[in-house]
C-alpha cells in the first residue's frame, strides 16, 4: 500500500453515547462533508437505542481519497 493510500485510525475519537454512557461499536453511517473537510458519523446506542452523530477531520483530502479508491476498488471509478 503506498504512503497516500494509507488510513490512519487514530483520528477517531472514542465516542460514548450521551444518554447512557456506553461505547457503541462501530457507526451506522459515515458522510464525507467536502465543503469543511470533515467526516460525520451517525451512531446508534446498542444499550439504550439512542442515536446521535459526532465530527472529526478527515484523514483523506479528496485528491488522497480518489488515489485510494482507484488502487483499492478501481472498478468503483467512472469516466
């Protein structure tokens, strides 16, 4: 894998739901918002069934992202 194509996961704060406290696994979706370079997750609490949404930056710039897509799923790119 080359160096531009490589994910940090260190970016991702540990998220804990607000309602109850407990850490969910993994969010139920993930939405790249362009315009300020963040990432958007929407979760849902396994415990109380709470959802709620948190922010961080994201770790591909959109010129990096499309280097990653093309080496990792080339027959996802269009034109």
């Amino acid at each position: 894998m080359s160096d531009t194509a490589a994910v940090r996961h260190d970016f991702i704060p540990q998220v804990v739901c607000d309602r109850c406290g407990e850490a969910p696994v993994a969010p139920d979706r993930a939405d790249y918002l362009a315009k300020r370079g963040m990432v958007r997750y929407v979760w849902s609490c396994t415990a109380c069934g709470h959802q709620f949404s948190t922010e961080s930056p994201a770790a591909l710039g959109p010129e990096t992202e499309q280097e990653a897509v093309k080496a990792f799923w080339p027959s996802l790119l269009v034109g």
